[in-house]
C-alpha cells in the first residue's frame, strides 16, 4: 500500500528511488526530512497578498508575458483531486471584443504549507504563461525564476506522500513484506 502511494506520487522517477523513499519512510523520517529542510511558514494568506506575490514575480521575470486578471486560492483545489494550481485564460466579450482573462487559482492547500512550496507551485502556474506543456523549455523557465525548483517541485512531493501516508491505515506486517519484495 505504502509502495503503491510512493509511486502514485512519483509516477516518473525510477523503482530504486521509490525504494529509497519507502526506506525514508518506514525509518519514519520522512516527516523529518521536511521539517528540517523546510522550517519556514509564510504570511501569504489572502487573495490580494497572493495577486502581490505572482505579480511581483511575473514583473520581475516575464515582463512581456500578458497581464493576470485575476490570482486566488482555491477551495476546490484539492490534493485528493491531483490538482494544486491552474492557470486558465478565460474568453469573454468585453466592448464587442473578444478578451482572454488570465487567471491563475493555486490550491488553498498552500496557505499552510513552507514558504518555498508556495513559491513553486506560483513559478509553476506563471511559467505556463509563456509555456504551455510540461517540456524541457518549461522546466528551464521555471528554474529562471527559482534556482531550486526541481528541489523544491521533489520535495514538495515528498510532503504530499508524508501526508497521504499519515492517512493511511496501519496494518502491522505489510510494511515488512513490502520491504521483502
Ligand atoms: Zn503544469
């Protein structure tokens, strides 16, 4: 079960390092492992405060890249649902034209979870501005705006499966066969 939810959060990476993180997590450092490395809470709370934050970003690092109408926390952005942050641009007709509203919702999840988390889920969504599929040119623009991206887009799947596996029920002796796999 835990094996199965290890690879259900990290569908592209190799079996020695689902290994290596069912090893972490039956050791039961997982939830270590993030607490240490990311300590760091963050103020970003409400709507108006996340608009602040993306904009300040997308005008520091994709200035010709077109306006956000619109950025919120989203309520029905769940975990459960696979789906942390969406960028849609909206078409509307506004003075008989017809205008795409940018708009970005990042999962209200983040209100609560480390600073850096926040942050690469935010670089996600505005890379998609400019870059719509998950390719090497979107990785390369994401890791523009943070250095650390790809650590922090790993590890945040790492505190995603921490919490999942909280969820899960505990059945004494499966943890072991697994490992004897
Ligand atoms: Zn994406």
């Amino acid at each position: 079960m835990s094996l199965l939810l290890i690879q259900q959060y990290f569908p592209a990476y190799p079996a020695h390092m689902h290994a290596q993180i069912l090893q972490l997590h039956t050791q039961d450092k997982l939830q270590h492992y993030i607490s240490q490395r990311y300590p760091q809470a963050h103020t970003i709370q409400s709507d108006k405060a996340l608009y602040d934050f993306c904009s300040e970003l997308k005008q520091r690092y994709l200035k010709n890249a077109p306006l956000l109408d619109k950025v919120y926390f989203d309520n029905q952005l769940t975990v459960e649902k696979q789906t942390l942050g969406l960028n849609t641009a909206i078409s509307r007709v506004q003075g008989g034209k017809l205008k795409a509203k940018k708009e970005i919702r990042i999962s209200a999840f983040f209100k609560a979870t480390p600073a850096e988390f926040l942050t690469m889920i935010v670089v996600h969504e505005l890379a998609h501005l400019k870059e719509r599929d998950h390719d090497k040119a979107f990785y390369q623009l994401c890791q523009h705006m943070e250095p650390n991206y790809m650590q922090y887009e790993f590890d945040c799947r790492l505190y995603l499966l921490a919490l999942a596996l909280k969820r899960l029920p505990v059945i004494p002796g499966v943890e072991k066969d697994r490992l004897d796999d």
